[in-house]
C-alpha cells in the first residue's frame, strides 16, 4: 500500500484508489493531478491500496478487498491484513473511493447512507448519478464517512478521464485545490434487490427502466423477466462471477 500525505498539517480528506488492483484509473487520475503540483489548501491524504494486485493484474491476490474490513492484522488472506493496515489511514477523513467496472461508461457514486454529509460528498463527485447502496452494505464506505465512484469502464482511457475529472471536481468543491469545479445535482438511485445467477447475458442497459414482463438477461434460450419494474444497476454479462448486478428504483434528485 501507497500512502502519500499532501499538504500541511492532519489531512481531513482522503481519495483511495486500486481496492480491486485491475481498476487502475484512479491511481491514474491520482498520478495526474499530483504531477501538477497544486498549493493544497487543505491536506489529503492518497491512498493506492492493493499494490500486489497492481503488479499481477488482478482483482484481488486472496479475496476482494473491498469486502475484507475491517480486516485482521493476523489474519492470512493477503486483503484481511491490507483492511486492517488500510482502515486506520483513512478512518478520520471523509474519503473518495474511485473504481471502475464491467457494466457503464459514465460515472455514478455510491454511498452505504443517505444523510447531509454523505450528500455532500456525492454532489462534490459532480456525477450526474447517485446509488444508495445500503442494501448490500459491505465495502469500505460502510466504514468512513465516504463517497465510491464507478468512474467508466474497466481499462478504458474514458474511465481515466472520468476519474481524473471526478478527482479534481472533488478537491475543487472540498477546498483542498483552488480549481473550477461545480457541485452536482444528482438523481438519486436505490437498490432493493440483487439479481442471482451466473453466465446471464445482460440485455438492457443501465439506469435504463426496465418494465414488468420486459427481457432483461438470457441464458441457454431461458430469459429472464422483470417481476417488477426496475432500473438496472451494475448490471453486466461478465462483472460478477455469481450475480448479474443489482435492481434499483429511482427515488428523485438527490
């Protein structure tokens, strides 16, 4: 793990790149800004996780370190240990957490709750998107006062743009960088439901609507049917290895 502290004195603010170490654009978009060499008004505290999973190529060496915390200094999975030497970096600090993944081209944030900080910190993102995502709580931002970013998709130089966009949009609107940047205002999404089930070809498309009796996935000649009308979120033919993504319901601005 990385660690670099920019700016003087206790840094309130921390961005978190590479949890999975096959979503590098935060850990471009961090590059790139820091090559500039801003006057931070405010310090940050950069964090580059999981730097073994960098060097292999791979999501992760053990398990998704994304779903580790808050870790086990002795445990024996390699992500276990990272949680919990990770987890006291950025404790105190309200953190970005920048990702990319398999299902959509444009960024959106996620938060594990919806309150005044919280909003904050999604419209600080400028995302057009947000994703409630306390019904699968379980990642890092269960334990920080935090805001994840889904910034593109997974190796493309879109997805760090995006992120290096949604970077220095966060910085600006945080006071740590003096920079244009523009507060969001945000659709608010909730997930109440995961969709179950592997080898699915996704057929829809993301924050989409997806009406009841509509195809959404199929497999083998078996289509799966909407029971309830949803928008598709995370959803993907080949981003999860158990589950074709998640169903939200659009709740208004944010």
């Amino acid at each position: 793990m990385h660690v670099e502290t920019v700016g003087d004195g206790t840094p309130e603010l921390a961005v978190v790149a590479c949890l999975h170490g096959n979503e590098l654009c935060g850990k471009t978009a961090i590059e790139r800004v820091l090559a500039e060499n801003h006057d931070f008004r405010r310090p940050v505290r950069f964090v580059v996780a999981n730097e073994a999973a960098i060097e292999k190529n791979v999501r992760s060496i053990d398990e998704d370190l994304n779903r580790a915390f808050p870790g086990d200094s002795g445990g024996k999975p390699h992500e276990s240990r990272l949680a919990a030497e990770l987890l006291p970096q950025v404790r105190d600090c309200s953190v970005l957490d920048l990702h990319s993944t398999r299902s959509h081209p444009d960024p959106f944030a996620l938060v594990a709750q919806v309150n005044e900080r919280t909003t904050r910190l999604a419209r600080a993102t400028g995302t057009p998107r947000v994703v409630d995502v306390s019904y699968i709580a379980g990642g890092l931002i269960d334990y920080v006062d935090g805001v994840a970013v889904e910034c593109g998709l997974r190796g493309s130089e879109r997805a760090d743009r995006n992120a290096e966009r949604v970077l220095r949009n966060f910085l600006g609107e945080m006071g740590a960088v003096d920079t244009l940047s523009d507060a969001g205002d945000p659709e608010l999404y909730r997930i109440f439901d995961v969709v179950e089930g592997g080898d699915y070809e996704f057929v829809g498309e993301n924050f989409v609507r997806v009406e009841v009796g509509e195809t959404f996935a199929r497999k083998n000649g078996e289509e799966r049917r909407a029971e309830r009308a949803f928008y598709p979120v995370l959803m993907s033919t080949d981003g999860y290895e158990n589950i074709l993504g998640f169903q939200a319901e659009r709740v208004g601005k944010l």
